[in-house]
C-alpha cells in the first residue's frame, strides 16, 4: 500500500450514507470518495460495526482472526462466486480465439488478511510496524483467495500479482503466500511490486530511478498495461480491495473486495 497516501478507517469511514456501488463485482456497498457534509459516523459504534462484520476474535496467541462465519465471508463467497463463472467463460473464449488470458491480483487485503495489524493499532498506519508485521509472513488467506488463484490457474489463465508491497518485502509476500497455498507464479515476472529505486521503463512517464511520482492508479494501471501490451496477455478479470486498485483500465472485469479498515487513493 502507498505509505503517504493511505487514509485509516478511523478518518475515512465517515461516508457510510451516499456509498456507491461499484465494480462488476461488487457485493457490498462500498465507497470510493469521502463526504464530509454531514456529522460523521460515531467511530466507537464503527469499530464494533467492524468487528461484527469480520466476525473478529483474539484466538489463543491473541491474534485477531476473522471467522468463517461472518457477513465479510459470504460477501467474498458471493464475489468468488461470481468470479469463477466469469473466469471459466471468460477464459474459453479467450483460448478459442487464439488469446492469452490473465488474472491481476492485488495482494494486500486481496490475497492476506490484514485485520490483526489494522484492529491491534486500532486502524492507524505506521510503515516500520507494517513492514515488520508484512515480514514475518503469517498473515491469513482472505477466505477463498488461494481457491479462487489456483482455480483461474486450472482454467489456463495466467496469474499476475500486482501490489504495493516493496522489493524489501518480496521474500515475506513470497512466504506468506506460500503458506496460505497461493503457490503459483511467485516468480519475478509475476509478481509487480513498486520498486522506487529502479522503477521499470514502463512507468517512465511518472518514475525515473530515484524520482518516483506515480499515483497508485498511474502504478497499478501502468503495471496491467505492460502486462497487455508487452507480455501480450489479455487482462480479464482484476481483483482489489481499494478502488486506486481497480481504477485506469487494462481489465475487462474488476472485483472490488470489501474492505472498510483504511483507505489508499
Ligand atoms: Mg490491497
């Protein structure tokens, strides 16, 4: 995720009302800009909203874990869903047609579940504990993510991750999703993750080695573009959990996860 960028829930859960729906995909109404013109929603009562979604409880090493149970489960359920007939039509077609197809996803509250870090400091962002947390690499599956990866696999789709996670937390995203049974294309020419330092020549519109500009659309939109047009793939399905995920094209389909813990843009 973009550090400077990201906007916990505790400041941007306030527009709960005047939500919209949004992607192909999208189960829950969730919402992509602010609305600060009326009182904002109580923030004790939306930690507890929060809590009963994901169904959190502190398991015996007092990690917070969703439950299977929970009203954010069967919203991905119903998106996974979804998804699967989508991918397996989508993905005949494509063969039929003599076209390679492709999935994107993005990895944070994507694919590994974020919720003991975001409810353990109480939904605030601070990147030497997030990277510590992103490196011991022992982060949850989203409910259904591994199934849904290694399904498009089996459909003869190829599988791309496209993150915001950095080169120095590669080994502990290859790890962690690893462990989770997301073991498919952990390969660098898989798996985009933003390298400041030395960004790729396709970025350059808004990156060069040591002067990174590139907003978390112009980044994630750029990436699914070289994937189309430079690797040849057609992109036809992408899945996140923010909209700055989803938005800027290259897929024929997005899914938007829930997520109301934080905000990136
Ligand atoms: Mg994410």
């Amino acid at each position: 995720m973009h550090k400077s960028l990201r906007i916990a829930a505790a400041t941007a859960a306030c527009a709960l009302a005047g939500g919209v729906l949004y992607g192909a995909g999208a189960a829950t109404a969730g919402q992509s800009t602010a609305n600060s013109t009326h009182e904002p929603y109580n923030i004790g009562l939306l930690v507890k909203d929060i809590d009963t979604y994901y169904g959190t409880t502190a398991d015996s090493d007092g990690v917070y874990q969703a439950s299977p149970a929970s009203p954010y489960a069967k919203d991905l359920a119903r998106i996974d869903a979804a998804a699967r007939r989508y991918i397996a039509k989508a993905a005949r077609k494509a063969h039929h047609h003599g076209e390679k197809p492709a999935v994107v996803f993005d990895i944070d509250d994507t694919l590994l579940l974020s919720l003991d870090y975001e409810k353990r400091y109480n939904y605030t962002y601070n990147p030497t504990t997030w990277s510590d947390y992103v490196n011991r690499a022992d982060r949850p599956a989203v409910f259904g993510s591994p199934e849904l990866v290694r399904y498009a696999e089996s459909k003869g789709v190829e599988v791309f991750y496209n993150s915001g996670l950095s080169e120095a937390q590669r080994a502990g995203a290859v790890e962690n999703l690893k462990k989770v049974g997301v073991d498919i294309n952990l390969d660098t020419g898989h798996m985009f993750l933003k390298d400041k330092a030395n960004p790729p020549a396709y970025l350059s519109d808004c990156a060069a080695p040591g002067a990174w500009n590139c907003t978390t659309v112009q980044y994630k939109a750029g990436t699914r573009e070289h994937i189309e047009d430079d690797l040849g793939y057609d992109v036809i399905a992408n899945f996140g959990d923010q909209y700055s995920d989803l938005d800027g094209g290259h897929a024929d389909r997005t899914y938007k996860l829930p997520n109301p813990t934080y905000f990136v843009s």
